[in-house]
C-alpha cells in the first residue's frame, strides 16, 4: 500500500502523526527551528516510526550543504534520506550521485536519488544511472518543465500531473523502471494525478502539501480533486497560529486524498 505524507505548518505538526503514514522532515528547518527539531527527534523514538528526509532543494533553490546533511543523517537517523540533486540539471544531479554512492550512513538508512531532466530521453538516462548505481528508491519530482512538452494541455498544473503520469509509464513500458522498482513521488501539481497510479506496484510513497495548503486557503476537495493547485505554500504559513486554521477542513481534505489513492 502506498504510504503517504503531507508538510504542514508547525502549529499542525503532533496532530499531523494522526492523518500519516510517516514524516516528511526539511533538513533546513531541523538547523534552524528548535520546535521543528524537537519534535522528529521525539517522534524517532516512537515505535513504528518512519522518516523521510529531505535536503530542502526546493524551499532554498539548491540542496543543503553536505556537511548540514550528514550531521542531520547522523542524529536523526531517518529511514529514507533523499541525497542532493541539482534542479533540472541530470549531468550535475548524476554527479552527486555517484559522490554520495560511496558515502557510508548508519544502517538502515534508504539512500533516495531524485530524477533531474529537461528531456524524457535524459530523465530515462538519469533513472538508469541511479540504478546502476545501486539505488534502490528513486524520486520524481511534481514541477519540471519537460512534463509540459510531453503533455501540452491548457491547463499547465494538470499537463504537469499528466506529464509525470506519462513519464513514468513511459520508463515502465520500455523497461527502465521495473514493476518491483520503489519510487517516491515528490510533491503534486494535481492531485487529481494520483488517480492515474493504480496498478503501478512501484509507487511506494508520496509526500505533497496539497490537502493542507488547500485547506489553509479555505478550499474543500471536491469528490474529484480535480482542483486548482494552491498558491499558499509552506513558506507562507509555517508559523501560522492554530486560531487562523480551520483544522476540520484540513483533516477533510486529507482524507478525501487518503480515501482518493487508497
């Protein structure tokens, strides 16, 4: 079954472990927010625990400095950690890869590569290097640019959703990605795209904001989730105050998701 995760704001954060199958963790925020980090130190002693942490590319344009990731990899010790990559860039992406290949983490931490392309021939390329470096999750990402030329639909979050959609298929068809592969999908421009994943046995997790932000926003998932993708982002309201959520809606949202892939 797929595991799913959603970001949201600190105020969020303990009733967040209810609506979950795991914890997403931003390496940045670990350094900088002492609740933040109080509270995935805590949760890792809870049995049955599960993290996933990631290097934060996509809050600060570029992935956290190796030393920062290290140090965090060491102290939290997630189950999943999504090593550096380069944003749209396969060449740059590959050679972090093949650094971190040989970089040893504490025992049973899952090494996740993210797939980086402009082009589905390149994110073909960079899926298979992965491989054949011995990465055994791999990541697509919500947001690159090539999913609007492989899907060109008016609609530019939704050809993005159907691009992903598309890729991925396409990599399964021509047997690059493999039916017992484990992939991680990164985030959603639709969430009307994970209606599109049954039957694909190698998703095994997802993490978006979506259900949250939308909530945040006052929207309420239609039956559907053929919605529009929510401006608000965690940016925006990590700091919210619990008094400004409608927590209800939220929790709406989020299994309306649930009950949607599920």
């Amino acid at each position: 079954m797929v595991k799913v995760s959603h970001e949201v704001p600190m105020c969020l954060l303990e009733k967040s472990k209810e609506w979950m199958d795991y914890q997403y963790a931003l390496v940045h925020l670990l350094e900088e927010n002492d609740e933040y980090r109080e509270h995935f130190l805590s949760y890792r002693k809870e049995k049955n625990s599960y993290i996933i942490l990631d290097n934060s590319l996509h809050e600060l344009g570029k992935a956290y400095h190796d030393s920062g990731l290290l140090k965090w990899v060491e102290e939290l010790h997630p189950n999943e950690f999504i090593i550096p990559d380069v944003w749209q860039n396969r060449d740059a992406s590959v050679v972090n890869a093949r650094k971190w290949a040989s970089i040893e983490l504490p025992e049973g931490v899952t090494k996740v590569a993210v797939v980086q392309a402009t082009t589905l021939h390149e994110a073909a390329t960079c899926y298979q290097t992965y491989k054949d470096l011995g990465y055994k999750k791999i990541a697509f990402s919500y947001g690159a640019s090539y999913y609007n030329d492989i899907v060109n639909h008016p609609n530019k979050d939704l050809s993005k959703a159907l691009g992903r959609v598309l890729t991925i298929s396409t990599l399964l068809k021509i047997k690059v990605i493999s039916k017992t592969d484990r992939i991680h999908l990164l985030g959603c421009a639709s969430p009307f795209e994970f209606s599109l994943y049954k039957g694909f046995d190698c998703i095994e997790s997802i993490d978006t904001s979506n259900p949250v932000m939308a909530g945040l926003e006052g929207t309420r998932y239609n039956s559907s989730l053929t919605i529009d993708k929510p401006k608000a982002n965690m940016n925006n309201y990590f700091d919210v105050s619990i008094d400004d959520v409608d927590v209800d809606l939220i929790e709406y949202n989020v299994n309306q998701f649930k009950n949607f892939i599920k």
